[in-house]
C-alpha cells in the first residue's frame, strides 16, 4: 500500500512501512546519515539523519520514523543544522585528522560526508584512543582509531549475516568493535565473508589488500577473475554445497564446454589466488568441478542451450584440440555451418594424445567431444591441411586451432643419435598404442608437466630406471608440486639445478652429461644467465633421452601465413586475425604450449570474433542455471576458520605406475558438500547495497536538500 507524504514541500508517494530516510534518499531527496545502511536494522544512534514533522515537537532519526499518509516533513531549519553540527563534530573529536594518508582516501563515506556538512573538530576537546592496529587476522585489517561507533559492521555480522563475530567491548572509558575476549576472527569462527568491510563507513574495517573501484570485483572474487574462461565458481560452487549437481554442471558449461576433462587436468589458477588460501587452504575448486559433471545428468544445460538460426555462413576450424573443439562447438550454436577438419583419428588434441590417460580417461574425452555433434559439428578426422588459403574457396571464413605438435630439439652435441626422442612423439605414440623407440634407461631433459608426462608414461611402458633433469631449482621447478612427488614416489630420480651438456654415445645414445648449477637467473632481456659449479661434471648412463622442453605449431611458410616466433601464427595486434583475409588462429598455435583452460578461453574468443566478422553479434553469453537470490545469512559454523580441505584420493604409488588406469578417484561423496561449504562466498559482498553519498544526487536535488 502506499502513502503520500511531503519532504521539504515535494509530494511523494512511497511503500507503507518505509523509514522517511530512505523514502527521501529512493526519491532523489538527500538527508545526511550515517548509521543508516538500507540492508541493516537501524538504530538511530548518528543523530544526523534527524528531521521536523508538523505536528510534533521536537526533531527525530528519519530513520526511525515510519512514513504515515498525510505527513509534513522539513529536513532543514536552524534546530536540525545546529544539532547535526553538534554530533558531527562530536563523532570528528575522536576520529585522527590524517584523511590524505588514509588508506581508504578518496573513497570513504565518511569523508564526504564531512566535505558536504562542512564542519570540524575545531570546537571540541579532540582525543586519541590509543588503539594499536591490528593486522594479525587474514584478509581484514582492523584499525579501531578510525571507529565512530556507527555499528554498521556489528549489524552486518550479527543480522545480515548470522555469524555473530563482532560486538561492542569496552577498554578503560572507551567503547569499541572486538571479538569475544579480543580473539582473532578465525579463533571467533568468523566466516570472512567480508560484510564488515562492505559496509564500514571510514576503513575502520578495510581488506588488507588495496583496489581501486574497477579493480574491487576481480580483488574480491579472484577464483571468477583468474580463471581464463571466467566460469562462475562462487555460483556453481554454492549449487555443489546444496547437493544441486545438475545445476553446478549447468552453470560449468556457460563458460567451459568440456568439465569433466577439465575437473581432472585444469591447471586450476583460481585455487592459487583462493582467498580461502590465506586462512587455510584453498578451495578445492578443480575437484569441485569433477564431482559436479561426473554426478550430472547433462539434461539441464543441454535443454537450455541456445541455438541460433542458420546464418547461411560457413566456417572451418582446423584442429581439434581443446581450442578447436571450443571454438567449432559456439561457433555452430551461432547458426553458422561448422565443419572441424582434425589430422589424427579422434578428436581432443593434447587431451587425447599428449596428456596420459591415467590423468585424463579417454573416455572421458570422447564422450566431451561427443557435444560437438550435438550442436551441429561436422567433424572430419584424419584430415591434414597444408593450405588453409584454399580453404576460403568453399568457406566464409577459416579458424586454424592447430596446437603445438612438434617437439623441440635443443642444439646440443648428440641430438641427433638413436635413442633420441621428442616429447610430442613419444607421448602421442604411447597413447595410440605404437612403438615408442624407448629403452631401459631414460633421461628426460626438462622440468615442467610434460616432462613429468614422459617420465611417469616411461614409468608405465616398463622403462626399468628413469632420471629427469632439468635446469630450475626443486623450488623453482616449472611442474605441479603434486605431478614431481608422485613421479618421485613411483621411483623416478629428479635431478633439479642441471645443465644439459651433451648427449654422450656415438651410434646410440649411451648417456647424458650435466653440470650442477649454481645460479640460473634471467638478464632484463630474458637471456637465461647460468653460473656453474666448478668440477661438478657428471655422466648419468641411459639408451633413451627424451627432450622435453618446449613444442612448435606444425606448420611452414608454404602454409601462406605470416609466422612468428618459435612458429607460431602471427596475428594481428588484439585481434585473431591472421595476415590473410579471413582466416583467423587461437590456442597454443597463436601463444605458445599453455594450459587445457587457456585454449578453451582462446577458443571462446575466436568464435565471438569470428561470428563477428561472419555478421553476427559476437555475443556467445549463456545462461543454463538458473541465477537464484542468494541468502545473505551465512550463520555461524563452528571451527569454520580450521576446516581442512578434502583431499583427493589417489591410487598408491604400487597400484598405479604399471598401468595406465586413472590414479585419482576425486573428492569422495562423504567429503564434497563440506568441501564446498568452506567457501567464502566472496560474491555475497556484492549484493549489498553501495554506499549512495551526497556528491551522487543531482545538483538541484542538493539544493532542495539544503
């Protein structure tokens, strides 16, 4: 029902029930508050909210004066300025005058607030409260010099959040914000939701790490922001901790076409900077993922899914790796004609043939690219092309997602002896079940994933003794820290700090011969600087060398593309577009051998830009879940700051290095809702309500409120 009432001789109508203050403030009327935060209770306690009705003596809080029909209200006259002034001023005695070192200047309320009231400490008998600063909590600074007391953040935690953390506690003669017995906030199982910073009016309450307002959602959500495809973790995370598997898997695919392979491979850069980290550990984000679309039935996302009508254009991706297949896949669901053509026999790229199978099922990456038909793929396997140029005679535009197939050989004495092998060949050979040229005794040169893909499928096809070398430190090791102790565990000799002399032999390969390193630095021209240790030269004996260090795009200069380094296909500055018309590149062709959910993120790219130039929006945007209110109250979980992260089980190290059946099983059923309850939900910050000052009113709106 509404009521009209009248603010400074303007009629407006409002809800029944509402406080005059936000009656005002919904109506482009400002009235200075302070206390006041429309998602929390009010209390009244700032006193310069206050306002005169007709009728009645005195002046009130405008935000505890409900607004009733036929009310006559003056937000101004001498009374109200003078006692505005006067709390003001009493609030700014105890607050420190150092607004420019102030780690929230330029974006406090306070301080604006000050600006448009105009007014100082000038009259009072200023005081320090002798607070110490306390930084002993992750991710909140607490600073209680700065308080005046407004209770904002004690609301948020106790009525909009349930947690119930903070209270007012008294020291001496002063009152201030604290924890139960001045505990630290994990020790209070506080959930570090960040409500209390959310709402602080001066920074008494501030994160610990600075942003600038367009850098606040990316700071704050880091897991969404660092994830190359930007998949909605907090959503689908909050969907797994409800037991809502179908819609989690949903939400996955708006961003990322492939979450199973993704859920076991993904080099999961959101649980790097999962704020979660800096009380305990991280989320278990990849794991999440994995549970969620192995426990779906795929029926939500696929009946939701958009599919544009026929556009009469046609497109032809070239390669079939993660990129590819992403691209091929949003590229028909634009209603283009999408024709895939792939060199090998089946589809998945790196993910079918470089990364082993007991990481990454085959099956699993079948049933994936499977989806690619569903949405309108042809797809044409065994299919090499050497001259994309001609391809435009039969298509409108060409996507080349080629990959990085071919293996580096470093130029070293001995590179080319028998025995010699390149990380590509060996690990496609070994996944197509082929003749892999190996030995007994394997040395493979370099320290990042792949060489662990190498030496662990080594491991597998029954190499007997097995060394990897490599020129990093253990600590500076390019690999997952998880990938080098399984490989050590499964008995295969890490040799970090090693240079790569020569490949010693002369009509096989008999060994290879190191030095130690010393130090290994980068010069500002990125020229690697290494300082060996004098007369460590070593021989370590082996049949088999496999070079490890880096792949190339399979292409030549005959292919009519302009190429760059390291052969890769040049593209032109932001774009995707290659130095011939129509013809476009992505993935690991385009930057380099990255990560499975960095070639999914370039194949996204590739198929908005593309759909562009075919005529089309480039708006590739999905929603397949549905994107529900979220609750703001949280609760209070006990021991929740402690809550340890669910492992991931894994096959012994005797049960899995002789065969190549997965070694991981996941986050078991027992331990998944939990795992995704220790989340943050860093996201809730951004459904409260920002801070609305006077410098957002329109100037005649100001004057009116004068």
């Amino acid at each position: 029902m509404e009521v009209t009432i009248q603010i400074d001789g303007r009629q407006i109508c409002t809800e029944q029930g509402i406080n005059v203050l936000e009656a005002a403030l919904n109506n482009g009327i400002y009235i200075p508050h302070l206390c006041h935060h429309p998602d929390l209770p009010d209390i009244g306690s700032c006193r310069l909210c206050i306002v005169e009705v007709e009728g009645r003596d005195g002046v009130c809080p405008s935000c505890k004066l409900e607004a009733e029909d036929g009310m006559i209200i003056h937000t101004n006259s001498g009374q109200i300025a003078h006692l505005r002034r006067l709390s003001m001023e009493l609030i700014l005695a105890a607050h420190p005058e150092d607004c420019s070192t102030c780690p929230k200047y330029g974006q406090c309320e306070f301080q604006t607030l000050i600006q448009y009231m105009g007014v100082s400490a000038t009259r009072m008998n200023t005081r320090v409260k002798g607070f110490q600063m306390n930084d002993s909590n992750p991710l909140l600074i607490h600073d209680m010099n700065r308080c005046v007391l407004c209770g904002r953040c004690v609301r948020a935690c106790n009525d909009l959040r349930g947690v119930g953390v903070l209270q007012y506690n008294k020291h001496e003669m002063e009152t201030y914000v604290g924890t139960l017995h001045d505990r630290l906030l994990k020790d209070s199982d506080c959930r570090f939701c960040g409500a209390c910073a959310e709402v602080c009016p001066t920074g008494t309450i501030r994160d610990m790490m600075n942003y600038t307002p367009i850098e606040k959602r990316d700071t704050l959500v880091p897991c969404q922001a660092t994830c190359p495809a930007h998949a909605d973790v907090p959503r689908y995370v909050r969907f797994v901790k409800e037991g809502k598997m179908e819609e989690a898997t949903a939400v996955i695919h708006e961003k990322i076409p492939f979450p199973e392979c993704l859920g076991r491979v993904c080099a999961h850069a959101c649980e790097g900077k999962c704020r979660r980290g800096d009380v305990n550990e991280a989320v278990s984000i990849r794991n999440i993922k994995r549970y969620a679309a192995e426990h779906a039935n795929n029926k939500l996302w696929k009946e939701n899914s958009k599919h544009l009508p026929a556009t009469g254009k046609k497109v032809c991706v070239v390669g079939g790796g993660p990129a590819g297949m992403t691209a091929a896949y949003y590229l028909a669901k634009q209603g283009h004609e999408t024709v895939l053509k792939e060199a090998l026999p089946k589809l998945g790229g790196q993910m079918q043939y470089g990364i082993p199978s007991y990481r990454l099922p085959r099956e699993v990456v079948d049933k994936e690219a499977g989806y690619l038909a569903e949405a309108g793929v042809k797809v044409e396997t065994g299919c090499r092309v050497e001259a994309p140029k001609d391809l435009l005679e039969a298509y409108d535009a060409v996507l080349m997602a080629i990959g990085t197939h071919a293996g580096v050989r470093l130029p070293m004495e001995g590179n080319q002896l028998p025995g010699v092998l390149l990380n590509a060949d060996f690990l496609r050979n070994a996944s197509m079940g082929k003749e892999t040229g190996m030995g007994r005794r394997v040395i493979v040169l370099g320290g990042g994933n792949v060489a662990f893909d190498c030496a662990r499928t080594a491991v597998r096809l029954g190499a007997k003794e097995i060394h990897l070398a490599c020129l990093e430190a253990r600590d500076k090791m390019l690999a997952d820290d998880e990938e080098i102790e399984q490989a050590e565990e499964e008995g295969i000799h890490v040799h970090p700090a090693h240079t790569f002399e020569r490949i010693c032999g002369t009509d096989h390969v008999e060994g290879v011969e190191f030095c130690n390193v010393k130090s290994f630095t980068f010069d500002e021209n990125r020229r690697a600087i290494i300082e060996k240790e004098e007369g460590s030269a070593h021989v370590i004996q082996a049949d088999t060398v496999i070079f490890a260090v880096g792949q190339r795009p399979e292409i030549t200069a005959q292919a009519g593309l302009e190429l760059g380094r390291a052969n890769s296909i040049a593209v032109q500055g932001d774009s995707l577009a290659t130095s011939v018309q129509g013809i476009f590149a992505c993935g690991d062709a385009v930057y380099g051998t990255k990560t499975v959910i960095q070639a999914v993120a370039s194949g996204r790219e590739a198929a908005s830009e593309v759909d562009r130039y075919l005529g089309g929006d480039g708006d590739i945007s999905e929603v397949l879940a549905p994107v529900p209110e979220k609750d703001p109250y949280i609760g209070k979980i006990k021991g929740f700051g402690d809550l340890e992260r669910a492992s991931e089980h894994f096959v012994c190290a005797g049960g899995r290095k002789d065969n190549f059946n997965p070694i991981s099983t996941g986050i078991c059923d027992a331990d998944i809702c939990q795992e995704a309850g220790r989340c943050l939900q860093c996201d809730l910050r951004f459904d409260i309500t920002g801070h609305r000052l006077w410098s957002d009113y329109t100037d005649q709106e100001m004057e009116a409120s004068r």
